[in-house]
C-alpha cells in the first residue's frame, strides 16, 4: 500500500510538470508561424542577473523588430533556455534548440565557461552562435560559426589603461587578481600584456581567491612598493573587497584603482561605499551616453522593466537588432546563409557603430568609454 | 542512412545520455566505498585526477585514446594508494572531512599549475569518448560487481560493513579490504572524469570540488546501497529529473527538489535497497 501511495504521489507530480509545460506549448503552437532563433541564458540560480538583464535587452529590441514589420515578413520569436550557470545544462540547452526545435541561430550562452563548452556544439552541427556577454580570449577561435558582439576584455582593458596613463601620467602600478576564477586569470593577462605595451613598470603582482574576504596581506605589500595606480582583475564582490582594503591601509585616493570588466558594476559603489570612489573601468557602454539613440534605449526600458540597463542589456540589445538585420539580408531562416549574412552586417545602435573582424569578433572599439565613480556612480572619466 | 528526426533526437539528447553513464560510473564508484562501510568523499577529486591526466595527454602530448584511459585509471589508483594508509585509519566523518580536503588541495594544484590552464582549464579536448565506450565499461563494472558481492570477497565486504570489529575477529583482513576498496573507487572515478572530459571538450579546476563530491555521494543515498544497482539508479534519476523537468521552465529546480525530498522522506533506504542473493543461499 505504502509503496503504491508513493508511486501515486510521484505520478501527481509528473501530471503537475504537465500541466504546467501545456500553456506555453500552447502558445508557441497558435502563434503566426514566427521565425524562431534560440537563446540560452542564465535565467535561474545565483548569477541569474546577468542573464535576466540580457533576456530584456533581447526582448525590449525583439517588440520594436516587430513593430517594424518583423523579419522575411514574418514576425521573429526567441525560444529561451536556461543554463542555470552549469556548464553541462547550457549544452544540452544548445543540443535542445538545435536538435529538437530547429533553431537556425543561437544567441548566448551567458559566460565564457558556457560558451567554450556550448559553442563547438553548434559549431559542429553549422549553427551560428552569437554570444553577448562573453569577453575571454579564444572565444570566437572555436569554430567558424562562432560569434560575439561583446567586446573581449584585450580590447577593452588597453583603451581603459591608455586613458588612465595620459590622464594621470601613471608610470609603475601594483597588480591585483583573482588567480582561481577563468574570467580573472584572462583579464589579467590582458593587463599583464597592455602594461608591457604601454610601457608601464609593475612593481609587485598580488593573487588572491574569488571567495577571500581579507585583502590586507596584499594591500599591505602593495602600499609598500608606493605604485602610482592599482591595476585590478576580479569579480565584484572580491574587487570590493579590495577596495575596502585599499581605504582601510590608508592608501590616498589619488592612487587611482584601475579594474577589468568585474568592476564594472553599479554594484561595486553599492558595496565598497565612498572607497570605490575614484575607481576607474572602460566600459563598452554606460548609461549616460547622450546620443539619441541610447537615450531612447534607456527611457523605453525604464518604463518596460521598471529599473535602469546594464552593459549587458544595452549589449543584448544591439545584438538582436544585428542578428535580426542578418536574418533579412540573408532571405531565409537558414544557418549557412545567416552565416555569410552576420559577417557582413553593420549597424550603429547603443554601444556605437558596430561591424564584424573577418574572426568575427566586433571591430569597433570607438565605442568604449573610460569612466570613473564619483559618489557611488560612473560617470565620464573628466 | 539516419532518418532525419532520429538524428535530430540523438543529437538533442546526446550529451544528456552520455552523463547519465558518467554519472552512473561515479555513482559505481561510491558504492566501492561505501560497501565497506566507508564514508570516503573523494571520488569527485579521483573523478578530477583522472580527466586532468587523460586530457593531459591527448591534448598536449597527442597520446592515444586507449593509452590516456588507462592513465586515467592509473593515476588515481596510485593517488589513491599513496593516501590510503593515513587516511583510512580515520573513520566516520573524519573520513569524509579529509578525503574533501583531497578535493580542495588538488583544487589549488589545478589553478596554479600553468601547463595546465590555471584557472582557465582545458578546452579543446577532443571528443574520443563515445557510446561505446562509456555504456560498454558500465555494463563490464556492473558485472564484474555483480560477481564480486555473490563471492568470498563480497561478503567479507558485507561484513565490514555490518560490524567491523567482528569481522576482523573472523579473519577478515580489514586494511587490505579497505585500501583495495578505496583504490578500486578511485580508478573508477578517473575512469569516469576522462570520459567526462572527452565528450564535453572543457575541463576547469573548479569542477571537482565540494559540490561535485555532494553530489555524487547523493547518486548513492539516493539510489541505495544495498546493492550496485541502487547507485547506477540514483545516478540516472538524479541527471535525467533537471532535463526532464525542462518544460517548467522557472519552476524546474523546486519541482526537482521537491521530487527529491519526497524520495528522502518516503524511501530512507534510497529507491532499490534490496541485495544481491548469494549463490547457495536458504531463503
């Protein structure tokens, strides 16, 4: 008996799952046959952020693409997965959309780690991938159908760190990283090479791990070797961290804190207080861009979602409307020919022009903006 | 010639069936362990030895598939043995506690060891590992577990397992079964990990830590361990629930959770906690 009431339990739980999928089959069936493109995000779990804030850039540009007419005359429609940050989830996710719903593109995965694993999938069944949000190096290296619109941090981190030499005249930096995280370790080799290019001495290299709380070992050595700036790899919360640190020793503020793209995050102000003032990041976009279009951008999603976008969403953004003007000039929801389409593709939207390297990664670097914090907010690097 | 939708289907499903018998030689390798009554939590580190070394191999030294194979056996049964003397005098919890230490010192190894990608990991690992060859050693380890619990050296594990001290009373040499127990595990585990490896091209230090060692211990408990099918079941529950679940979207992990609560609550002794029959045995 107790055995059959077990079964009868999960037998209720299997019709639940069902009734719960029915809706949206639904839907997606009544639908005007929409060209439909994948895309695998982190939509659950802790760096659902992220994800969340890329799924409405993509949905806030997907209504104007239709309100336009759509694509081929047909509207165009995003199938999402999630990945929930797990390597293995994003490529059955890939596996899923390219296998079971047909998809002839895939936008995303969310991190870098989920495309190097997710990306020789669909590079391998001819699929475009176009990620936008993966900045490490090597990305686009896997495969032929292997996009991004996202600016790796090689072209980033140079611009940033030029600025930052010419404005304040920096000749030797302390370096700082996170040494047990991907995202990291390849902004910092990023450093390592633009400081060696510019001609910039580095006095000491300081690691440290993502979960650390105290910095001060560090920072302790660092404000000892007198450097002019600190040059910083890491994720948010370490990066306050050191931050912290850094006003706890004592370190004036006019030894600027130079950071990856981990410390380009509002965040960073909300938890390290005035110390995050003067923290100096480039950025790719940012808020205040005072182009119409941008300003445009900004006003509709305040009033779609209610809060500001993010680097991510105004990224995810521009993307869609780069895929979607691919899908027209190619003439068919077709992989090979989206392909050849994307690489020809050129559009100015919210992060500026925008075109593709014959690598595919993005061209234009014109777009990236220094900016430092000043009471808790980034603004233009004056 | 494929018909085209079931090629479509295999390749939707592919990577999900090859963890389900990745996942069920990890979960194989638990039970070794835990048939001693051992509570050793490293197999998500031994899972970690072996991938490491046979992508090693493959990818930097072009090695053969077969040869990294058993590189990836060979590694971590050594490991394994080399560990086993200190550490199985402990027992319980402190078993467990320095068996996860393991994981986390190989964990620090990974990341400031360049050779091997640092933080960045492995990619490009190329993709050897097939079908064949995963569901071809799972159904081999079953067997062979199958004929060793009906054997002399299944039931002197059986009573390791029941009573300890008793058993060495009778005779039974328990650092011998013990230690061979542990090796056995890790060259399973590495076994595993290289599989692992070689059909998801990518392979990162943080892969085989903490979390990875939970989770294997709870293809386990899920399972039961009554006998080796217990774990091999568990496994597959536990990596098919999150895609089957698919269609849920947001709602996936709580109904997951909730399912494996429920296993919890209404079978303690996990889902098939029945033992093999002994050859000869009265009933």
């Amino acid at each position: 008996m107790l055995v059959r009431r077990q079964f009868n339990l999960l037998a209720a739980a299997g019709l639940g799952a069902l009734a719960f999928a029915g809706p949206s089959a639904v839907t997606l069936a009544r639908a005007a046959d929409p060209v439909t493109i994948g895309a695998v995000e982190i939509l659950t779990g802790p760096n659902n952020k992220y994800g969340i804030a890329i799924k409405n850039g993509f949905d806030l540009a997907l209504d104007e693409v239709n309100k336009a007419g759509g694509v081929l005359g047909r509207p165009l429609a995003i199938a999402y997965e999630d990945s929930a940050g797990n390597k293995d989830q994003a490529i059955n996710a890939v596996r899923k959309l390219i296998g079971a719903q047909n998809v002839p593109l895939i936008l995303g995965p969310t991190l870098s780690n989920e495309m190097f694993a997710a990306g020789p999938v669909a590079n391998e069944r001819k699929v475009p991938i176009v990620g936008t949000s993966t900045t490490a190096n090597g990305i686009t290296a896997m495969g032929p159908y292997v996009f991004r619109t996202s600016l790796p941090e090689a072209d980033v981190v140079p611009v940033t760190l030029k600025t930052a030499q010419q404005k304040f005249g920096i000749k030797k930096v302390a370096v700082m990283y996170a040494n047990d995280d991907a995202f990291s370790k390849s902004g910092y080799d990023v450093m390592k090479a633009a400081l060696e290019k510019l001609g910039i001495e580095t006095l000491t290299t300081e690691t440290f791990g993502t979960k650390d709380s105290d910095f001060s070992a560090q920072m302790t050595k660092v404000k000892s070797v007198n450097p002019d700036a600190i040059v910083v790899s890491a994720l948010v919360e370490p990066a306050a961290g050191v931050l912290l640190a850094k006003k706890a020793l004592g370190i004036p503020a006019s030894v600027h804190v130079i950071g990856g793209n981990g410390l380009n995050s509002p965040k960073i102000g909300e938890i390290a207080g005035d110390a995050a003032d003067g923290t100096i990041v480039g950025s790719p976009w940012f808020i205040g861009k005072q182009d119409p279009t941008n300003q445009k951008f900004v006003a509709a999603y305040k009033a779609k979602y209610g809060s500001d976008p993010d680097q991510f969403s105004a990224q995810a953004y521009d993307t869609l409307f780069i895929v979607a003007e691919a899908i027209k000039a190619a003439g068919a929801p077709d992989s090979e020919k989206i392909k050849d389409a994307l690489i020809k593709v050129k559009h100015t939207g919210v992060l500026g022009p925008f075109s593709f390297t014959p690598n595919r990664d993005p061209a234009d670097t014109s777009g990236v903006a220094v900016l430092e914090m000043k009471a808790g907010k980034f603004g233009l690097l004056q | 010639m494929m018909p085209h939708w079931l090629d479509n289907f295999l390749f939707t499903y592919q990577s999900l069936v090859y963890s389900l018998g990745v996942n069920a030689l990890l979960a194989l390798a638990m039970y070794v362990v835990l048939a001693v009554g051992q509570l050793a939590l490293g197999q998500a580190a031994f899972m970690g030895v072996g991938a490491y070394a046979s992508a090693l191999l493959t990818v930097k030294l072009g090695a053969p598939f077969p040869i990294a194979l058993l590189a990836s056996m060979a590694a971590p049964a050594l490991l394994a043995f080399v560990i086993g003397a200190p550490t199985l005098r402990l027992s319980g919890v402190y078993l467990a506690i320095a068996t996860i230490g393991l994981g986390e010192v190989l964990r620090i190894l990974y990341l400031n060891w360049d050779f091997a990608g640092g933080a960045l990991g492995l990619n490009g690992i190329p993709e050897k590992a097939g079908f064949v060859w995963i569901f071809g050693t799972l159904i081999v380890a079953l067997v062979a577990f199958v004929f060793v619990s009906r054997s002399r050296i299944g039931r002197a594990m059986e009573a390791i397992r029941a009573d300890e001290a008793a058993a060495g009373v009778m005779g039974v040499n328990l650092p011998a079964y013990k230690l061979a127990a542990l090796v056995a595990s890790a060259a399973i585990a590495g076994l595993a990990g290289a599989f692992n490896a070689h059909v998801s091209s990518f392979i990162g230090p943080n892969d085989y830590g903490f979390d990875q060692a939970v989770t294997i211990l709870s293809f386990a408990l899920l399972g039961g361990v009554g006998s080796p099918f217990g774990p091999v079941l568990g496994a597959l529950v536990l990596t098919a629930l999150p895609e089957v679940l698919r269609p849920l979207h947001d709602y996936r992990l709580v109904i997951d959770g909730l399912i494996i609560v429920c296993v919890v609550i209404f079978l303690p002794t996990g889902i098939l906690p029945w033992r093999i029959g002994r050859i000869g045995a009265r009933k």
